[in-house]
C-alpha cells in the first residue's frame, strides 16, 4: 500500500477516498489533512465524478485527531484558527456538489465520527463504536458534531452522547437514525459501492441539483457552526481537565477532571 496518509482511486465514475494510517488508527495530523484538501480540490474539478466514497485503511475508520502531533499546542486567540485549519478540508466535504458515502470500517471517534457526519449517506460496520468522545477528553466538540448531531438523533439522543461522550455501535447507531444502514463488517465496502452505483445510475444533473436543495432547504450551515466550536474547543484545549483528559488517554486510564 502506498505510504500516503490520504489515498484517491476512481473506477468508472465512482471515486473513493481511503484514510491511510492504519498504525495510528488513521488518526488525523496535519499531512493527513493537507493531503485530504488536495484531493476534494481535485474531486471538485472532476465533472465525471458521480458519486465518492470515503473508507478508512485497515481495521479503523478514523480515530480523530492526532494529539500526538502537538497541533493543539498553539495559544492565544490563534488557536481556533488552528483548529479551524485543522478541520477545514474535512468540512468542505459539504461543498461537493456529488452524493458522498461513507463506509465506516471500523471505530468512528471523535473528529473521525465528525467526518462521518459530514456525509450524505453512511454504512457502518455493526460492531464498530461510533462516539463523540470529546467530553471525555475535557473538551468541547468540534467539526460541527454539536451542530449535525441533534439534527440527524433528535436533540434527546444527542445530549446524551454529547455529554457522556460514550460509544455505541453500529447497530445502536442504526436504531437511532445516525447511519442509514448496519452491516457485517466484510460487507460494509460492498454495501456502500452497491448504493454509490446505484447513485451513479440516476441523471447526475438532477442529483446534484436536489442534493443542494435539501441542504438549502435545511438552512444547513455547518461551517459557522465549527468557528463557534472552535472558540470553545480552544478554551477547553487551555484547561486543565483537557491536559488531564489527553494525559489520562495517552496512560489508558480514568481522568481525573476538576471542572478547571
């Protein structure tokens, strides 16, 4: 496999995105998200492309950030910038004009469930945990999971995984409304290609067109949802319960939050 942190294969007119960091649970760092603008501005340009599907190498689909990668280190008003930096290209999954699937592999957390939800359709592996894992961290959200969760669960359920920040599977997920279909993980590629054909089928104009009049119709914003969470995401990156919380992760063990 190529030693890229961001793959693109096209077959006919489906193309598909594949994250490529299986060692690091195709967590996010900053070639991985440079990498992954260049190729939505190509698929942007590509007026053959029908359909894209995104997949994670290996047994992960994305694990969220790399903290390891120290891009939380910057201080100041910068870092909302930052984070903003970060998590811009995966955000402009919703500026492609074509349908996009996603084919959720394996675990889905954190930033990686945010990639998710930017999505149009999402297959998941029914044993795969899915979480908004950020509370858990000391953190507040970001990639507008606070802003698309509610409105896919219902504000109940999203509450819930938001402030518990706990995993569920694939299945529970499915009951809930946050994917649209659970399958067995050896089945997950083949169901999402099956719908992307499907799509790839149908008058790509037309597609397109109702695509932009379902989001228009949502008053769907969700890059001015992620500037706010990045102000507050920035502010919890400076307490204290987030060095504990990164702490505690990094250890495998309980944090120790102090609500400072």
């Amino acid at each position: 496999m190529e030693n890229k942190p961001i793959l693109y294969d096209k077959n006919d007119k489906i193309g598909q995105i594949s994250f490529n960091r299986p060692d690091n649970l195709n967590s996010m760092n900053h070639e991985t998200v440079s990498a992954f603008q260049e190729i939505i501005n190509y698929v942007k340009n590509d007026r053959e492309l029908r359909c894209l599907i995104i997949i994670g190498s290996g047994t992960t689909f994305c694990g969220g950030a790399d903290f390891r990668s120290g891009f939380e280190k910057n201080s100041g008003p910068r870092l909302s910038e930052v984070l903003m930096d970060f998590y811009r290209p995966f955000l402009d999954i919703g500026n492609l004009k074509v349908p996009v699937i996603v084919a959720i592999n394996g675990h889905a957390i954190g930033g990686g469930l945010g990639i998710a939800l930017m999505c149009d359709i999402r297959v998941v592996n029914r044993k795969a945990k899915l979480g908004a894992t950020f509370s858990r961290l000391g953190l507040h959200s970001g990639m507008a999971v606070s802003y698309i969760l509610p409105r896919l669960v219902g504000l109940p359920k999203a509450n819930e995984l938001l402030f518990t920040g706990k995993t569920i599977t694939g299945e529970e997920a499915s009951l809930i409304g946050l994917v649209n279909y659970a399958v067995d993980k050896d089945k997950v590629m083949e169901k999402a290609i099956e719908l992307a054909n499907e799509i790839a089928q149908s008058a790509p104009a037309a597609v397109q067109m109702m695509k932009q009049s379902i989001y228009r119709g949502l008053d769907w914003d969700p890059v001015t949802a992620a500037e706010i969470e990045a102000l507050y995401q920035a502010r919890t990156f400076e307490m204290e319960d987030a060095k504990e919380g990164i702490n505690a992760l990094f250890e495998k063990r309980k944090p120790n939050f102090q609500g400072k």
